[in-house]
C-alpha cells in the first residue's frame, strides 16, 4: 500500500540585495502601505507592497548602501527601518 502523505512545499523568495533564494519565513518582509509608509513585516500579512531582504547583516548594510529597497519600494526607505532590521537580527528574530 502505498501511503499518501502530502508534502508541503515550502515557498521560496529571493532577497533584494543578495539574489539569493530561501524560505519565506527567513527572510524579512519590508512593506510600502497603500498609505506610503514603510513597516517592517513580521507576519507576512500586511497589506501592500513588498520586498524580502535576507536575515544577514551583510545583506541589510548592502540594501542601505545602495538604496535597493528605495528601488523596489518607489519610495524613500527611512535609516530607522535599517536600525530596526539589524535590532531584529541581534535578537536573534
């Protein structure tokens, strides 16, 4: 007999800053609300448009220095959401 156990596939997303692909659910989401403000997406459930980044501080202090996430956002990204995300990567989030 043959068992039917369904695998779930685990979605993938590439960072904006490294290209590099890995699961959702490692990666941090950065937000453009439809009200134009940049959030950092912890639940993956707010509305609007987003952009992964790598949990890596190479890949944060990258998109900082070359303003990817002002080029996939099409909006001015705030220094404090870097602060925030580098934060979340020292408490181990």
């Amino acid at each position: 007999m043959a068992n039917n156990i369904k695998v779930r596939k685990i979605p993938l997303r590439k960072c904006v800053a490294t290209n590099e692909q890995h699961p959702k659910m490692e990666m941090f989401r950065i937000v453009r609300t439809p009200e134009n403000q940049v959030v950092i997406d912890l639940t993956g459930k707010v509305r609007g448009h987003g952009a992964y980044l790598s949990k890596k501080k190479s890949a944060i202090l990258l998109a900082k220095k070359k303003q990817i996430l002002n080029h996939h956002l099409e909006i001015e990204v705030p220094d404090q959401i870097f602060d925030e995300l580098l934060e979340l990567i020292n408490e181990g989030k």
